[in-house]
C-alpha cells in the first residue's frame, strides 16, 4: 500500500552523472514481527527505533494513544518501550497541549533519558492553532515527561528529523519556520538549530532559502572531528531537487556541497546521510535515477557525495519492481560497510522492502506482504548480532485499524 502523509501540511511539494554498474538479488533472511500496533492506547504507525544495552527497543508513533486526543488525524501519538519478551509499554500519551504531539522524529537515548521532538502541539497559539512543536525528554524509569523548548514559529516549526546528541548539546531540524519570507505560503523553510542540554539556551544556526534547500527533514550527523554536521533537504536548491549541505559548529557556516539536478541524477533526498571513515556521505532518494516509476520522476536512487569535492555518484537506481521504490528513510552501514534501508513501496505486493546494498549489489532481505507490515518509512538499526530492526508504518495484523491502512509493526531480521 502506498502509505499516507503523517499529516497533510507536512507533506513537502514534492545532472547526469557517471552510475555504476549494479545488480539486484533475493536474499534468504529470517524475519519476525514483534510487535502488532492496534491504533488504541499502545498507538499507531510507528516510527524509528533506538536500543538501549539491554536490548529493550523504544520508538514513537505518529498515531494512537490518549482517546481525548485528535489532532488533524485522530489520536496524538505515543513513546513506547518494546521489551525482548515482545512486551509493549507506553512510556507517554501525547495530549496535544504543552507536551506536544505527533512525535515522528526519532529519538535519541542517553542514560535513562529518552530526547525527542513532537511535530505539532505546545504553545497551540503557533501556526493555526496547530502548535509549532516541542523537543522534550523522558526518563525511562519514571516515564516523567519534561518540555525542554516550546517553537514559536520564528525559531523553527514542526520539528521533522531525529535528534543528534553529542557532549550535552541536542541538533535538530525543523521543516518550516525561520526568518526566511521566501517560500510563498509556507510558513519558514525550516531551520537547523542546537539545545544545549544544562542550561536549555535554544540557538538557529541556519535559516533556510529556497536557494539553498527547503523543507529539512531528516536528523543530521556530525563528523568525526565533532565540529561540523552534515545534512541533507528533499527540495530547494539550484534545480529545486534538494541538497547535501555542511554546517560548520564554530562559526555556523554553512555551505551547499551538492545540488541535486533530478532524473537520472538523484532526487529528493528525505532521510539521513551515513557517513563512512573516508568521509563519504552516502544516503537515499525518494525519486530520481533511471527508471521512471511516476511519470519522469524516476523509483529513487542509493547514492554517495564526495565532501571533498562537492560531487556525487548514483551507487544504484531502483526500479519499481521486485527491488523496492521510494527510498525515504535513509541508510544504515554496519560493520563491514554494507549499507542497509527501506522502500516504501515496491517489492512482490508494493508494500515496499528491506534491502541491503554492497559491491554493487541491491540485495532485497525481505518484501513486506501487508499482513508483515507495509510501508516502512523509517530507517533500520542494527544491533552487536548483526540483527537488523525496524518498523512499518502501516499492515500488520489489525488491518481494519488506522483509517483502513493496518497500524504498523515492529520487525526484527536475522541475517542467515
């Protein structure tokens, strides 16, 4: 099934380049749901994943929970805690008040601290009524919940991507908000900023032209110096495509390293970059690449950017078919620098895959039925096994819930 917008307003409008050769195979994996979401108090379409030592699990959900709750489409969301027995606990039930509400981003563990951000909700003053969004934490122990900044609109609205937390500081995105006046009705075209964690001192670092991208949506990483985050926006840019840009900390600089140029180059690139000890940054794009899947907008690509000299390199254009389409979550490397992902459609019954790339090769580890899950739009984790986990946002055993489109599920495969 093609998944649904989490919420309307969110959903963004949606350079020919040496491609290297690249084939597809079927892998034998052994896959498992672990948790079927039934759209009630444990929440619905479910989003990504952290660990914690133990190998407790713990997500969000765009969906479900506080019954009092409706928001634009039905309850607010929860955070929720997966044990290893496949127990399920909701930490915290978004109300759609000064707590926020729909918490897509994903979160980030320190400790016994949970760190997230909620896409609406807090001062419900900010943009409509709807609220700008809050970034909050949650101690896993207590299950207490505390509102670390409540957006304005000025200083960022609707906070997208996950967190990234290095010595004490949070560094985030918003999809809209800012100075900016140029980004016709929208409201901003988005910001990055930083939390600092001890004495909550909130700072933009970058507010957004359409010049420079539009619409951030993903978390960003930091390098390994700890000086300077990569990221990457889904539109805007010299051929409105989306960029990969860099951030430096010190001076707050920040510079385009690349212009995404559509078709057969990549296009709209939504989710987190992986960077690897060379420091290339590899991602996924929802469209581009070399095969038409809507109109000429291409099935999306696996692609790599080079910091170093602003260039990129199309690793793989995906087809629409067996291999997956629409590429939205970005990218996980293990160990041996395989890189690992979703589609949100595609595969045997379009209900999208988990795929493995390396060598050149797209290797589909499993083709979600509906009944297993369906549209996975959020990225994979990896655990010390090698075993990979994730979620999809809708299928799973209670199909009639959520709007029709099934409530998700947790997934875990075990390589064979």
């Amino acid at each position: 099934m093609r998944s649904k917008p989490s919420f309307l307003f969110w959903a963004i409008l949606v350079v020919m380049l040496a491609i290297a050769p690249t084939t597809t195979a079927v892998a034998a994996s052994k896959f498992k749901v672990l948790y079927n979401f039934t759209g009630g108090a444990d929440g619905g379409q479910p989003q990504g994943l952290v660990e914690d030592t133990a190998g407790n699990l713990y997500g969000t959900t765009g969906l479900g929970g506080d019954p009092n709750c409706y928001g634009a489409w039905g309850r607010c969301g929860v955070v929720f805690k997966l044990d290893k027995a496949g127990r399920l606990t909701v930490l915290h039930k978004f109300t759609n008040g000064a707590d926020g509400a729909f918490p897509y981003p994903t979160l980030v563990l320190s400790g016994d601290t949970l760190y997230g951000a909620a896409n609406q909700g807090g001062n419900l003053h900010c943009f409509y009524d709807y609220g700008c969004g809050v970034l909050f934490e949650i101690n896993i122990q207590t299950h207490a919940l505390k509102v670390l900044h409540t957006f304005n609109g000025a200083d960022g609205l609707g906070p997208s991507g996950g967190l990234l937390l290095r010595s004490g500081v949070l560094y985030g995105t918003t999809i809209q908000g800012g100075s900016s006046e140029n980004c016709g009705y929208w409201y901003g075209c988005g910001v990055v900023y930083k939390l600092v964690l001890k004495t909550g001192a909130y700072t933009v670092l970058h507010n957004f032209e359409p010049s420079d991208g539009l619409f951030p949506s993903s978390s960003l990483t930091l390098d390994k110096t700890g000086k300077v985050l990569y990221g990457a926006t889904p539109d805007g840019g010299s051929s409105g495509a989306g960029v990969v840009f860099r951030l430096t900390l010190k001076t707050s600089t920040y510079k385009v390293l690349y212009n995404f140029s559509r078709s057969p180059d990549a296009e709209y690139p939504y989710g987190p970059l992986t960077l690897d000890a060379s420091g290339n940054l590899y991602g996924d794009s929802q469209l581009g690449g070399s095969y038409p899947c809507r109109g000429d907008s291409g099935c999306g690509t696996v692609f790599m950017v080079f910091p170093s000299t602003g260039t990129d390199t199309v690793l793989y254009n995906f087809t629409g078919t067996a291999d997956g389409n629409y590429p939205q979550a970005g990218v996980t490397q293990g160990v041996t620098g395989t890189l690992y992902g979703t589609t949100a459609w595609g595969g045997s019954n379009d209900d999208g895959t988990v795929f493995e790339f390396v060598k050149n090769t797209e290797t589909v580890l499993h083709t979600f039925q509906g009944s297993d899950g369906s549209g996975p739009a959020a990225g994979v984790i990896m655990d010390a096994k090698g075993n990979l986990f994730g979620t999809a946002q809708a299928g799973g055993s209670h199909r009639s819930g959520c709007d029709g489109y099934g409530c998700g599920v947790v997934w875990e495969i075990t390589p064979e």
